[in-house]
C-alpha cells in the first residue's frame, strides 16, 4: 500500500526537527510527505535537508485560512495514496516502526482508520503521562457500533496526532468537515463507525506527545471541543461522555496519592475542574453571548460568520 505523510505546521521548531530524523530512520518510510504550512514567514526551509528519502511537498496558507479540518483535507487532497498518515508538527515518532505498525491493521479490509498510542515523558508532566493511559492504553484494539453501549463516546475517538486512514473510506465519508473548530478526526471517526466500519488502536505505533496547558488552557480547550459535538450533532448527541471523565479524575486522584505526589493534586483538581467548566459552556454555548464566546474559545476565527 502506499501511503502518504500530511503534516499540518504553524512555527515548527525542535520537535518538527526530531520528528523528520525519526521519519527517516523508519522500517517503512512514507512514499511522500506533504506538509501544509501556516505563514510562510514562520517556516525554516532548512528542514527539508534532514528528510531526503522521499520528496516533501511543501504549501503555505494564511493564519486565517487555518482550519483544523479544510486544512487538512486541503493535504488529503493532494495525494494519490491507498492510505492517508496524519501528523501534528509536534509529534516524535518513539522508535523506527510508527509508520509499520500504523500501517499493519489495513490488513483487514473493514479496518478504514487507525491511531496511534501517544506517550507522555514522566519527569516532565507526571499528571499527563499517567492520564495517558486512559485514552492510550498498552493493548489494542478495534473498535465498531458494537461498542457504543460500552464505550459511549470513546468508540470514537481516534487523534489526527498520529493517524491513518484508508483513502477510499476517507473520501466516501467526505473528507474531514470543513468548518469545524476542533474534533474533526473524532468526527470522521463516528461518521466511519456509523457506516460499520472499524476504527483501529494500535498501541505499538507511538509517538511521543503532551502538552503543558495551564488550567485556563484546559478551558478553553475542552470549549472548543464540546462546541465541536454540539456542532456537528449525529451520535456525539446520543452518547455519554461525562461518566468516562469522572472515571479518570477519580483514578488518577488516587494513584497520585498511592504515590505520595500530594502536591500535584491541587494542580489536578483545579486543572480538572476547568475541563469540566469549559466543556459544561461548551455544551450551552447557544445560550451564550458573542462577547464571553470570544473570551472563551481558543479558535476566534471560527466565530467569524
């Protein structure tokens, strides 16, 4: 199968640098690379020099262009591959079989996308890399509408930070929504489901990934996010989704005390606590003036009927 890398970058730096070595160094390298680049001013050409095993194509869009899902649709478009990779900028391959073992689940016919396991380093964000394990766990599996009544919202889950999907799937589904203001891999993963296809997690293509938001951050994040459900509607409207939250608050609130790491409870808590409150706003944003809108979300361009 052919396969084809679509990395959307806004001021790629070191991570983008370590993540190209890593591409190069892989078992299965991509037949292609096509990076969709935010501001032309913000990107260093001198990239390109430290991937040279395939051609990398790379096209420039203004900021106010960017959409998570158009922009990455727009790359999609550009390529003639069997299979479609996903990377944020940000993402560092783990070891020298991401792209292999991504690649492996499209053994099954039925299987139209896969996502990888993302890792988080210990001794930087303890919280996150033990949160991880909730969304990111050590085994894999498939996951199809069998699955709603378990999983409820997690049987769509699936993160363009590292992705694939079966192009022809991909295109029967209309690509990645166009105007949406996050969420768009959750969103092509439930339309998939909902057309009985499998979505794969496959935990032996990792990369290394986190974040240092702060609790404001989460806030405004987990707006954006509900905003996107809420938006799209479909079965994001008939699943639960609070109950998985809760279940993860509460366990990592008791290994972080199993491991006397008292201190970052207050962190958690409050970090926790302004997920809830931006998702709950996010939820009722119609009932919400323009201008708190405007404070809250994290993608003001989105709101720009």
């Amino acid at each position: 199968m052919k396969v084809d890398l679509i990395i959307p970058t806004y001021k790629p730096g070191e991570k983008f640098k370590k993540s190209l070595s890593r591409l190069s160094k892989q078992t299965r390298k991509p037949d292609k690379i096509i990076i969709i680049n935010t501001e032309e001013k913000f990107f260093d050409k001198n990239f390109l020099d430290i991937y040279k095993d395939a051609p990398i194509e790379v096209y420039h869009i203004k900021k106010e262009d960017f959409d998570h899902g158009k922009t990455r649709d727009y790359g999609a478009s550009l390529s003639n591959a069997d299979i479609l990779m996903f990377m944020t900028d940000d993402a560092i391959p783990k070891d020298a079989y991401l792209v292999e073992n991504l690649l492996r689940p499209f053994e099954n016919p039925d299987v139209a996308a896969a996502y990888g396991r993302q890792l988080a380093d210990p001794k930087k964000n303890y919280i996150e890399y033990y949160t991880r394990t909730f969304n990111y766990p050590k085994e894999s599996r498939l996951k199809t509408k069998k699955d709603l009544d378990t999983l409820g919202i997690k049987t769509f889950f699936c993160s363009n930070v590292c992705s694939a999907y079966r192009k022809k799937d991909y295109d029967s589904m209309g690509g990645f929504i166009h105007k949406t203001i996050f969420n768009e891999d959750m969103i092509m993963a439930s339309k998939l489901i909902e057309a009985g296809k499998i979505i794969a997690y496959t935990a032996d293509a990792q990369v290394w990934h986190w974040h240092d938001y702060r609790a404001i951050d989460q806030l405004h994040r987990n707006f954006d996010l509900a905003v996107s459900q809420v938006d799209y509607g479909g079965l994001f409207l008939k699943v639960k989704s609070e109950s998985e939250g809760v279940r993860m608050v509460t366990a990592t609130l008791k290994h972080l005390a199993s491991k006397g790491k008292f201190h970052l409870i207050p962190k958690y808590i409050t970090d926790s606590g302004c997920k809830y409150i931006g998702y709950k706003l996010g939820k009722n944003y119609k009932h919400l003036p323009q201008w708190l809108i405007k404070k809250i979300t994290m993608n003001k361009t989105y709101w720009n009927f």
